[in-house]
C-alpha cells in the first residue's frame, strides 16, 4: 500500500468538505519517520505499528470520539457564537449546516 498525502480539491459545498480538509492537512506530514523512531526503541516492526495505528483508530470510534470531544465542541460552539453574533436569518443558517456536517461526519465515524 502506498500512503501519499491527500491533495485533492473539493467543493465548499461538498458535505465531506471539513473532513477532507482535515485529511489533507494531516496527510503533509510522513509518519514513518516517527514509527522508524519508534520502531527502533521498542523493536517493534514498522508494518505492525502502521497496523496497530490504523486499527486502534477505526475500532475505538468511542475512545476517538471522547479524545477529540473537546475540540469538536469547540468547533460547533465557535458556529453557534458567530450566527449569534451576526443575529441574521442567513448566519444561524449557516451555523446549522456547519453543525449538520460537524455531526455526520462523527456518526460516520462511529459506524462499524
């Protein structure tokens, strides 16, 4: 498998948008240089601790969901404060969409 980082471009309006700018963000950076590190001082080798890091992710959507909580609902609440600041029609809108695509994209997460 080879792992590349996500260069896309996508739609403001795609309904995966914040996601997949998430993705590309994070996917700059190589980790093998961290799992060789890692690899070295615990002997365990980089394909099990590429596994192992894939696998925890995916099966522990709760553990990921309770680890990134804070931020998550710092995000939503940064949509709630701006609609109410703007005090319009369109803002709260705005807000609710952000807020549809916030929790969608954690049910997806938590799909198994």
């Amino acid at each position: 498998m080879q792992l590349y980082p996500y260069t896309d471009t996508w739609d403001e309006q795609d309904p995966h948008a914040n996601f997949k700018a998430d993705v590309a963000h994070y996917t700059i950076v190589d980790p093998l240089p961290t799992l060789a590190g890692l690899c070295q001082a615990t002997g365990v080798p980089v394909p099990c601790l590429i596994r192992y890091v894939l696998v925890k992710y995916a099966a522990s959507g709760s553990d990921a969901m309770m680890a990134m909580g804070p931020l998550v609902l710092r995000q939503m609440q940064e949509q709630i404060d701006a609609a109410e600041v703007a005090d319009t029609v369109e803002a709260r809108l705005k807000a609710y969409e952000a807020l549809r695509q916030i929790v969608s994209w954690l049910q997806a997460g938590m799909q198994e």
